[in-house]
C-alpha cells in the first residue's frame, strides 16, 4: 500500500485541488505529497524538485503509475525560478522538515560557515531584521526553544556594529552561553548551530517565497 504523507489529509484539504490543476511539489523526499495529489483527482498534474539521489527509485515508480501527469526536476526547490519561473500553478507544497534536511545536506557542519561571509540577504536580515521576526526565523527553521534569549545576543552585537561574518555571529553566541544557562536539546544538537541552521534555511527559502508572492 502506498505509504502515507504525515500532513498528508491537512494539506490536501488547503490546496482544495481543481478541475485539471498543475501543483508544484517544491521537496519531493519521497514523493508521499507528489503521490496523494495525483492519486487525489486524475486530471491534476505535478511538477516536483530535488537533488538527493535517494529519490530516484521513488521518482522512477511514480513517473511509472501517472506518466506525464508527473514531471520531476533534480534540482533544489532554491533553483525553482529557473527550473519553472515560467510556469503557473495552483498551489504549492513546501515541507518545511524535508528543507531543514536538504539544506543540511548541502553545507553540513560550523567550520564550512565559522569564517564564511554571511550572503547579503540574510547579512540584511541578521543587521535589520526587528527582535520578533529574528526570533520566529529562528525558533520555525532553527527548531530552537531558546530562540528569544539567542536573538538578544544579536540584537546585542549588532548594535556594536555591522554583523558580517557567521565567524562573528559565532564568536558573540559563545561568549554569551559561557554567562548563560544555556542547555543543548534531546537531538544533541548545538543551539549556536540551530541559529545558522535557520539563516541557512531563510536564505533558501526567502528568496522562494518572494518568487511565490
């Protein structure tokens, strides 16, 4: 039996599919959303992205039950404005779980961001950003409970000057959880390293969204 999509009944209800529609199904993973759409009504169509190669078996089986109702792109969902940019659709799909590892995957680890500049849009959101919308950015794509006290350490340094560097952003970070009871969670996962797992997350996704809009 087809294996399904966790929000799978949730999202399917939100698009509200129509009458010959064409979707866009930005993280294919493993195809759960791309397959409850097509298998939801048999004139819509599918448009799907993703660059890991442990989707192949997957895209080759669906490509297989709805032939050219699907049409997939091994590219990341970042590259949609090329890959699409000329197209139209009726609703889209975006797993906000399915980014969080994908962009993992594509810069893993601090020492490939400790001495890297920060790219200029998140440089802007990190400089300018209000308190709140720092704080959401990195509690959502940081998974970060710690999120408030973490974005008055920026807030913070920020005021000393222009943050430029996640090498800075990481140096502020340590010095303040070194005065702090600060605590890392049950994934054993840095908090320093969830702040820049959600800025590397809205830097992709930003961008994506505007292109939406």
């Amino acid at each position: 039996p087809r294996r399904k999509a966790v929000l799978e009944d949730a999202v399917l209800q939100h698009l509200r599919l129509k009458e010959g529609g064409r979707y866009l199904d930005l993280v294919y993973g493993q195809g759960g959303y791309t397959r409850a759409i097509l298998t939801a009504r048999s004139d819509v169509s599918v448009w799907a992205m993703d660059p890991a190669a442990s989707t192949t078996e997957s895209v080759k089986q669906t490509k297989s039950a709805f032939g050219d109702r699907f049409t997939f792109y091994p590219k990341p969902f970042w590259e949609a404005g090329s890959a699409v940019g000329g197209m139209t659709f009726d609703g889209v799909v975006l797993d906000l779980t399915a980014i969080s590892d994908l962009v993992d995957q594509e810069q893993r680890g601090s020492l490939g961001i400790a001495t890297d500049d920060i790219d200029p849009d998140t440089a802007a959101f990190v400089n300018t950003g209000t308190p709140d919308q720092l704080c959401h950015v990195i509690y959502w794509y940081g998974k970060e409970v710690q999120a408030r006290t973490l974005t008055q350490v920026i807030i913070k340094e920020r005021l000393k000057g222009t943050v430029s560097s996640y090498a800075q952003l990481r140096g502020a970070l340590q010095r303040a959880m070194k005065d702090s009871q600060f605590y890392i969670d049950f994934e054993g996962v840095d908090p320093i390293e969830r702040v820049f797992r959600a800025l590397r997350i809205y830097a992709k996704v930003e961008p994506v969204l505007r292109w939406l809009d």
